[in-house]
C-alpha cells in the first residue's frame, strides 16, 4: 500500500477537523469545547500518521481508542445536555473507531509485506 491513499485514513482525518472546528458553530462549555478540540486534533493527527505510514498497525488502534473517547465524552464530563456538541460527539466517535477498525486489515496487510512476512 503506498502513503497518502488509504481513503479511511483521509475519512478519519475530515471527522477529525470537524470535531475541533465544531466549537464555531456548536453552542458549547468548556468540558465539551475542550475535549472536541484536543480529540478531534489528535484524530488528525493520528489520520496523519496512518497516511505517511500505511504500515503502523498501532496508528488505527489509536483511531479506535480516540473514537471510543469521544463517544464517551459528553457522559464522563458532562455535557450530554448539549445537544449539538453531544452529537458531534457520537457521530465522531462511531465513524472513528468504524473507520479504524474498517483500516485494520488493510494497515496489516501493509506491515505484513514491509516486514516480509
């Protein structure tokens, strides 16, 4: 698999953005601005990573993990009162961990030929 073209990977990067854009145009407190910002960062991040390294098999675990944060978010720092941002939340987090497991395969399939295996 070569960098830069695994479609999953770009698709977590994009739910990413929006999660830290969302605070713009969702009505917000500080737990639930907080947490979208740095986990929908950290997604991009990660995204990132998955992109310029098809191989790192760890890089969509660490989608999976965000993903499952996120969707615990607005329950564990309460903000499951704001509709929007909860939300956002939810959706973020099911298409995260989705898209990582969904690149799961794919990511081993990449490590297994870079190693020889």
């Amino acid at each position: 698999m070569k960098a830069w073209t695994r479609w999953q990977d770009w698709a977590v990067a994009v739910v990413g953005a929006y999660a830290a854009l969302c605070p713009l145009w969702t009505i917000t407190n500080d737990p639930a601005m907080t947490s979208l910002i740095v986990l929908g960062v950290l997604l991009v991040l990660a995204s990132l990573w998955s992109l310029a390294q098809p191989g790192a098999v760890s890089s969509e675990y660490v989608h999976i993990a965000l993903g499952v944060l996120m969707f615990v978010a607005p329950w564990v720092l309460g903000y499951s009162m704001l509709t929007g941002a909860s939300w956002t939340s939810w959706v973020v987090g099911v298409l995260a961990a989705g898209l990582g497991l969904w690149a799961l395969p794919e990511s081993n399939k990449a490590h297994h030929a870079a190693m020889g295996h």
